[in-house]
C-alpha cells in the first residue's frame, strides 16, 4: 500500500530525514540541528470503550506514546476527529476534553486540528516531539544479550473486545481503562536515563507483531517466557471464551510464519501475544549490566517493568513457557 509513496520519495534526497517510509519505526524524525531531531507521528482510532471522557484520553495516551517509543519528548499536538453529525455536543466535547487533559498531563498543548464528519467516531492526534540523537531509540537498536522489559501488562484489545459486547465487569473495565490511560512519559524517562537504543510501543501488531519487527531491524533473534508476561486479571478469561478482536486473528496470520511455538503453548496463549493493543507499553532492550540498577529505579519511579525475553543471535521469534 505504501509503495506508491515509497517511490516518490528517494531517501538519498533527503538526507535530514532520519527515519522515514523505509524504516519500521514508530514516528518520523527529521534532523534540526548538530543535537536534536523533530519527532512527528500520527494516530487516531475508532472508540475502544463505552465512556467518551476516557476515550479521549486512552486516543491521546496512545497517540502520545509514539514519541516516548522513540525516545523523545512531545510538546505539541493536533487533534484528528472524525465525528457523526448526529452526536450530542456534550459527547464530543468529552472525547476533546479528554484528549486535552491528557496532554496537559504530558506537558503537551493542544494548538488546533482538523475535524470531519463521519457515521462512526474517530480521534486520535498528530504529535510533535524533541529527541536528543544520544537518547534517540529505534527497533534496529537491539543487541544480543539485551533483556526485553515490558512496560505495561497485555490484554487490552481482547478485554475491550469484551467491553464493547457487554461482557466485562465495570472493575474489568476500570483495570483496562486505568492502563490504556496511563502515559508512557515514565517508561521513556527510564529509558533515557539508562542510554537506552532499542525499543517500540505495543500497539495494533501486537506483542509479536511489534517485535518482530524490532527482531528483523536489529538483525537478532528473540526468545520470550510466556510465565513471565503481565497480563489484565482478566484476559486470560476472555481469551478461553475467544473473544478478541478481528486484528488479532490478522496479527497471527501475517506475524505467525515469524514465531515458534513450544508445545506447552496451547494457542490460546499464543493468541494472547498476537492480540492488537491500543495504547500498550514500550518494550525496551536492557544491556545485561543495566538491568539490575534499571529495576531498581524502575520501582523507584513506580514504573512496572516485568522482564519478559532475551535478545540472542539468530532470527525469528521462539515463545516458550520459562528460560531455559
């Protein structure tokens, strides 16, 4: 789909741009000067629960989350909206409203956007962001012998799948919106601090899809420990009744040739790594003499950091219940 713009645009020709349409990454960068770079992304999404307040914010988070994956730090953002006509006013004030307090929380103003109209809901934001290049990150900046640490649990999209059908508890709910509400400005702070290179944001691909990615850029091989990954209290329940969402199954299709399964890994667990996120966590890569000390300042910061796999030479992606 994008190799019509792939075409037209020659990178050779443009040698400030640092990351672009060839790269797997999660923003474009655009270089500034002997220091610094412009991070710019943009994301927007159909509603992913029920509250329009917290649909704002969790668009936001997520929009917002592609710079931190980055390394870099917003400051400026747009709102995207595609709205019904038909929808109350006081409904998509809330969805702003939302989106707004959200980057207020990360520093971020809000400078204007652009809105259509639409038969379904869409928000999200264009975002604007700094990176120094000594803390910039990309998914070519895995080495061997990295730890991969995830952020944030998994579950989001097979637990708002089972919100959207009426099936989770408001405390279901509540664990899920908490999260996807959560920004990653800390898991990116971290990051810098410990002169990290590689990471990305967990989002529509998936665990497994996002990191295969980051396991072709950097040119590794991956191992994770299906009993070490952070999931919702409630996602394993909703996987056993299948209830996830359609980009999950296309996520297992497209990323599954990529991945090896163990046995013990029925393919109900191995759909929950395949499960689209919306605003999930970054998964960094920990040399193996940071992490300790990165642990440690994690929980300093009240930062949740569950190390979950093992960078090592090779290709492809092996999922196993435990190291070893």
């Amino acid at each position: 789909m994008l190799r019509p713009v792939s075409n037209l645009f020659d990178p050779k020709d443009y040698p400030d741009l640092l990351v672009g349409i060839g790269d797997p990454d999660d923003a474009a960068v655009w270089r500034l000067d002997e220091r610094r770079a412009l991070v710019v992304t943009t994301d927007f999404f159909t509603p992913v629960v029920d509250t329009p307040y917290e649909y704002g914010a969790i668009a936001a988070t997520n929009s917002l989350s592609d710079v931190y994956a980055m390394g870099g730090q917003p400051f400026l953002a747009l709102n995207v909206a595609a709205l019904p006509p038909d929808l109350p006013s006081e409904v998509s004030a809330e969805i702003l409203r939302g989106g707004a307090e959200k980057c207020r929380e990360a520093g971020v103003v809000v400078a204007g956007g652009h809105t259509v109209q639409d038969k379904e809901p869409k928000f999200g934001l264009v975002v604007l962001g700094f990176v120094d290049y000594d803390k910039m990150m990309t998914k070519g900046g895995l080495r061997v012998g990295d730890a991969l640490v995830l952020t944030k649990p998994l579950g989001f999209g097979v637990t708002t799948t089972a919100i959207k059908r009426g099936l989770a508890s408001p405390q279901e709910a509540d664990e899920a919106i908490a999260w996807m509400s959560r920004l990653n400005s800390r898991a990116g702070a971290l990051a810098n601090e410990f002169g990290l290179r590689g990471a990305t944001d967990i989002t529509g691909f998936g665990l497994l899809g996002h990191s295969s990615e980051m396991a072709r850029a950097s040119k590794v091989g991956l191992h994770f420990y299906f009993d070490q990954m952070p999931f919702l209290s409630c996602a394993m329940k909703f996987a056993e009744q299948w209830i996830f969402p359609g980009g999950s199954s296309d996520n297992s299709l497209h990323f599954g040739p990529f991945v090896r399964f163990a046995p013990e890994v029925d393919e109900t667990r191995q759909m929950l790594l395949f499960d689209a996120q919306t605003s999930g966590g970054l998964l960094l890569g920990v040399p193996q003499e940071r992490l300790p000390a990165l642990l440690v300042r994690a929980a300093e910061l009240e930062q949740p950091a569950w190390v979950v796999g093992l960078a090592v030479e090779g290709d492809g992606i092996d999922v196993r219940r435990g190291p070893g």
